[in-house]
C-alpha cells in the first residue's frame, strides 16, 4: 500500500474530491429539477453517446448504468414523461428502438451546468497544448483503471 507522500495516492485523493464535488454537484442539479440521481446519470450518458456518435439503446443504457431491463424501462418512461428523452425507431431495423436525448434537456441541463462549464474551460486557458494532452492521457488512463475495476468487481476476482 503507498504512503500517503506518494504522488500517486496524493493524486487518487485529489480525483475523488474532485469526483466527489462533481457528484454533489449532480445531485443538487437533480433535486431542483425533480430527477433522481440517475436519470441525471442517464443523460449524461446519452449525450455521451450523441456526441461520439454511439448509438443509443435501452439495452446500451442499462449496460452503461448497470441497469436491468424492468428498470432502464422504468427510467426511459420517467424521462420521457419529463419530455427529456424519447424514443424512437430505428429506420434501419423497426424492431429497435433509440434514445434521443430532447432539446429540452439539453436547455435544462446546459442552464445548470454552463456555468461551471465554461469556469472549468477558463482554468484550463492557462495550460498550453502539452500539459492538457498530458492530463487528458492522465485521464484516459484513470477512466480505463476505474471501468476495469467496476467490471473486475461486477464479475467477482475469478472473472465469472
């Protein structure tokens, strides 16, 4: 286990204030707007994925939430009732059906969360092109140490 003058733990400690914060955060963007924690968790992800151009299914969803069906079901219909999703067949195959994250969410959540947003996009002005592509690999790499470890603890130590 390292000790806590180790850079590395120093930096874990930093990234789950940071994580924390950004939680808090969340939440409190959830209570104004009647959501529950992961309806915001939902949206997040769908604009996630019309960003990278990720085709977004409730299957895709429940995979992304750890979600079973009854209950991504649930969530799409407490999403769509807000008017901050809907769905939508897929013209390629009518048997499946698409997740479209709403304007309206899209409004909502950027009136919240544009602030802090654009702050963040500031702070980072003052680094130049290296140190952001050095903390977006920093990044990156903690993203991907952080899934292996959901699915490690998802799948229990043996892998099954």
């Amino acid at each position: 286990m390292p000790g806590e003058q180790d850079p590395g733990l120093q930096l874990v400690h930093l990234l789950r204030a940071i994580t924390v914060d950004l939680d808090l955060f969340g939440a409190e963007f959830a209570a104004r707007n009647g959501l529950h924690p992961t309806d915001v968790r939902a949206l997040i992800s769908l604009l996630d994925a019309a960003r990278s151009d990720t085709t977004a299914t409730p299957g895709w969803l429940g995979a992304q939430l750890g979600l079973n069906s009854a209950a991504v079901t649930a969530l799409v219909d407490r999403l769509e009732r807000m008017g901050l999703v809907r769905r939508q067949r897929d013209t390629r195959d009518r048997r499946r059906v698409l997740l479209v994250v709403e304007d309206k969410a899209v409004t909502l959540g950027w009136s919240f969360f544009g602030p802090l947003i654009n702050e963040m996009v500031a702070a980072m002005r003052s680094f130049d092109e290296k140190d952001l592509a050095v903390v977006q690999r920093f990044l990156l790499a903690m993203r991907d140490v952080a899934a292996a470890g959901r699915r490690t603890q998802r799948n229990g130590p043996t892998g099954h």
